[in-house]
C-alpha cells in the first residue's frame, strides 16, 4: 500500500527577546551616607590627633630601627637613657655624694636586654683631710645588695702623695673580693706637671705596698695624653671618654674600664650617674680582684 510521505515542519528561527535595558535607581540616602563617610574620613586626615598618632607611630618604628637595625656596637638601652657600647658585658657605675642616697638594691635590680649593674667605683677620700659623706653607707650597702665594689681618691697634686695614700688607706679597708684601690687624677692645681707625676707615683707605690695589688689610674683621655702616657704604663687604667662608640687609645695602652657617659638614669639613683664599661670577660674581671 503506498504512503504518503509528509514533508518535515519547517523550523522556524525566533528573533531572541530584547532585554529592557537596567534602570538605574535613584540614589536616596546612600548617597548621602558615602558623602558623610568621605567628610568623616577627611577631618580624621586633618585632626592634630591624626598627626599625633602618625608621629609616635614613625617614633616608634624609628626606635626600633634604631635598636635592631645594621650590627651596632654601639646602640641606646631606653632604660638607662644612654647608648652603650654592646661589645662589653660587664657594666657599671660610680658614684659619690653628688648621687645622694642611693638604693642599692633598685640598683642591682635594674636590667635591660642583660645589661645590668655589676660593680661601682664609690668615693672615699680628697686630698689630705675630705672624706665623702656617704661613702660608709655606700661602700657597706653596695657590697650588700651584691654588685662588686672599688673605693677611688680623688688625688691632688699639690698635697703631698704619700701622705695621701696614707689618709686613703686609713678610711678604707680593701678586702678579697674587692676592686683594687683607684686613685682619681684630673687636674693640675697649678703645679708642673712633673711634681703631679712625682706626687702621684708616691701615692701608687705606697697603695700598691699596702694592699699588694696594683692600684687603678682613673683620667680623662686628653689628661691621659697630655700627662701620664709613658710614664705609668704598668698600672690598669680607668679612662673616661664620653658619647663615642669606642674608646681611642692605641692598642697598647692597657686600660681595662671605660667611663663612657654621664648622663646616665639609673633606679635608685635620683641624680645623673656616670656609666662605666670594663674591658675583659668574667675570668678577666676576677683575676683583677683583691686576693
């Protein structure tokens, strides 16, 4: 039987439905809101306390640049308000009755990044008949509160050196464990400079007969140059030589402390104080010691 073949729908193609393009809405109070948030934002920018807050920020990351930046050898520990010099380990003070009445215990106390007090040079004695009025209190509660201690005698050229170190030893009594006697010289007092050395060799030879140990020579570095170089050459020094980040002698001079500042905040301490570095490491420091 014959079938009749139908044709195929023919598909048709639909044009695509056009899309209405977005209406924008009106902004209302958003509009409003952004504009208040850019104002905010503004007088923020132009407050003093904005400018407040951005300088202690950039103090801030300038202290700590300053403190953990490139290897220096010589950096500020804030809280003893001066830089030091980071090569020594062995730090201390001196003191005499400019500081006043020290705590010692605050003292020994105080630390910062392992830098603390370990020794004090404390005065004793000037000239012929001055003996500081705190050195009793300070030579028996320093030694209490543990930190290692020296007594010095701040010398005097026209006074008789022999005599001097006779009037120091009388005041103190080293003991085994203590710093060796320190014999302070800074001025003239108008006499040549030969009659100081003349003086000033009575007096350490007479401290070092006493007491068996060589005593330390304390000087500024320029008295040091000017005065002493060459002719003490086999007794320790004590130099001071202030806001450097070493001390420049030659590499033969054989200084063991550095009195590198004094300014320095110490608790304890309601005055200004002068800090000293010591040379060597701890066997060092104790080899130095009163036997």
């Amino acid at each position: 039987m014959n079938q009749v073949r139908r044709k195929p729908p023919v598909k048709t193609k639909r044009a695509p439905a056009k899309r209405k393009p977005a209406t924008k809405k009106k902004s209302g109070s958003g509009g409003n809101t952004w504009k208040l948030l850019v104002a905010g934002a503004l007088l923020i920018v132009l407050s003093p306390w904005y400018y407040g807050y951005v300088l202690k920020m950039f103090s801030s990351t300038w202290r700590w640049i300053e403190d953990m930046g490139s290897p220096h050898k010589y950096r500020v520990y804030h809280s003893f308000g001066i830089p030091i010099p980071t090569m020594y380990k062995w730090h201390g003070i001196d003191v005499s009755y400019a500081q006043g009445k020290v705590d010692w215990p605050m003292v020994a106390s105080m630390e910062e990044d392992s830098v603390r007090i370990r020794f004090a040079f404390i005065k004793a004695t000037e000239g012929l008949l001055k003996v500081d009025p705190y050195f009793k209190r300070n030579w028996r509660e320093a030694a209490k509160a543990g930190i290692t201690c020296g007594a010095y005698h701040f010398f005097r050229p026209k006074k008789d050196g022999l005599w001097q170190a006779q009037f120091f030893l009388q005041n103190v009594n080293l003991e085994k464990g203590d710093l060796p006697a320190v014999v302070d010289i800074e001025v003239l007092d108008g006499v040549p400079p030969d009659k100081m050395r003349r003086e000033l060799k009575a007096f350490v030879k007479e401290v070092e007969m006493s007491t068996g140990v060589k005593p330390i020579i304390y000087t500024g570095i320029r008295y040091y140059q000017d005065y002493l170089a060459g002719h003490f050459d086999g007794y320790p020094l004590w130099i001071a030589h202030y806001y450097q980040e070493e001390l420049q002698l030659g590499k033969n001079t054989t200084w063991w402390f550095w009195q590198h500042s004094d300014k320095a905040t110490v608790s304890g301490i309601n005055h200004k104080v002068d800090f000293d570095a010591f040379k060597g490491d701890s066997l060092a420091f104790r080899q130095l010691l009163v036997k």
